[in-house]
C-alpha cells in the first residue's frame, strides 16, 4: 500500500524531468531555506538512478503492534558517555559526495514526514527490545541533498566519538529513520538525543546515537566503525 504512492510521484516527476520542466527545484538548490520551504514536495525528487532502482526494489519488514512494545527491556548501552546536546543550537550537518549539502536544524528536520515505527531492537551483548522509534526517513534526507551517482556508503559521525558506516541500500530503506522520539515520547539523552539511528535491518551497534554528521561517500575507508574497528561485523544485517 504504502509502496505505490511514492513510485508513482516518482515516474510523474521523472516525466516532468524528461520534458524539461523541473529545473525549478536545481535553480533554489544553493539556498537551504527555500529548499527547506519547499521540502515536502522536493523529497518526491528522484534520487540518482542508481539508488532509485534500489530504493524500488526494497519490502518493508513486518512491524509490532503498539501493544508488543516493552518499555523496561531497552537497556542503555553507551560506549564512553552520555553528551548533553541543547537541541535549539544542534545542527545536523548533512555533506559528502552530495549536490546541495546541508545543516539542519531540529525544527528543520520535525518539518519534514514523520515515520512511526515499532520493531525488535537487537544488541550483540544478548538482550532485546521491541520499541517504538518514531523520526524522519533516511532516503528523505538522501532525496534533499541528492548524492552523486558514485555513492555507496554513508558515514555517521556522533558526539561521543562513535561513528559509523552503512551500505547505501540499508541506508535508503524505507524502515531506516532518524529517529527523535521513542515510544511516543521525545528522545531522552541516553537514548541518543536530539537524534539518532533507529532499522529494524541492522544490530544494534550499528544504531548510531547523537548523530551531528552524516557524510556520502563512493569508497569505504579503512576506519568503518566503533565497533567493526575492534573486529566486529561491518554489514551486520538482520
Ligand atoms: N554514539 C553512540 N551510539 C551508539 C552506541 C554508543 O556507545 N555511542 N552504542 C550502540 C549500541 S551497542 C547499542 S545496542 C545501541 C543502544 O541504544 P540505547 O542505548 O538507546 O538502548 O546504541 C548504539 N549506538
Ligand atoms: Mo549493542
């Protein structure tokens, strides 16, 4: 259901693109607040054709209800410690290997849809949670600042220190949310405010907290995660 509507903004744009008539979008492209303005409709923008054709081919997994959410089971799992971010100086910066790079706010990125979702949280140390993440879609923020046709990774850069890298195509799935709320409520420090990675595709170590960069890249580097740097798993899929 939620698949067709997207796909069909997608080609009608495509369309318009073809005919020539779309070049309103490019003109406002160094100018963050009218894109910012302007959001709603620019993130029905396709994304380069490559990461389109992924972003077709890819199912939602399936969600829990309201009622299977386990309030107590999330434990808080923090390498170093927890930083104190005032959310009305935070700024997102989104750059890279990307056409109209950017630094949004909070009020900026809640202008955008909001995404509910509730999916199982699981940590490599042997606990899990079924949790409410509730946030902005990955693939809108992709679709605002148009990545470059060669780019296949995403790094996340945190305030703590922990950084991470991602495959594109995980990053661009429907279920991967920057995520400012859980369990209906705004996100609380520990659980990595203002904002953070929630997928129900990737472990737990992979769900970055208190994300200030993200960064498109072509290449992977040789440093790829906090983690995956002492020997875990990079792709770490579910
Ligand atoms: N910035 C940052 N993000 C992080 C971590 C961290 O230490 N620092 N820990 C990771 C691990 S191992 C897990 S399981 C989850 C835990 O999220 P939670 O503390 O909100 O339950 O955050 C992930 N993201
Ligand atoms: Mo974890």
């Amino acid at each position: 259901m939620n698949l067709i509507l997207p796909k069909h903004t997608l080609s009608r744009r495509r369309l318009l693109q073809l005919s020539g008539l779309s070049g309103m979008g490019l003109l406002l492209g160094g100018c963050e607040l009218n894109l910012l303005s302007d959001s709603v409709n620019k993130i029905s923008e396709p994304l380069n054709q490559s990461l389109e054709a992924l972003l077709l081919s890819q199912k939602p997994v399936g969600e829990f209800p309201l009622s299977a959410i386990e309030p107590d089971k999330l434990l808080i799992n923090t390498f170093d410690f927890t930083p104190q971010i005032d959310p009305a100086q935070f700024r997102l910066r989104i750059d890279g290997e990307v056409n109209n790079p950017m630094q949004l706010s909070m009020g900026d990125i809640q202008k955008l849809p909001l995404t509910l979702m509730v999916i199982r949280h699981i940590c490599v140390e042997g606990w899990a949670a079924i949790v409410q993440w509730g946030g902005v879609r990955l693939q809108d923020l992709v679709a605002l600042v148009q990545p470059k046709s060669d780019v296949r990774y995403v790094y996340f850069k945190s305030a703590d220190g922990y950084y991470e890298s991602w495959d594109i195509a995980s990053a661009i799935h429907p279920q991967t949310l920057m995520a400012y709320q859980k369990n209906g409520q705004p996100l609380s420090a520990d659980n990595g405010a203002p904002i953070r990675l929630a997928s129900p595709i990737k472990l737990g170590y992979k769900q970055s907290k208190w994300v200030t960069q993200i960064t498109f890249v072509s290449k992977l580097l040789p440093i790829k995660g906090y983690w995956e740097d002492q020997g875990y798993e990079w792709f770490a899929g579910l």
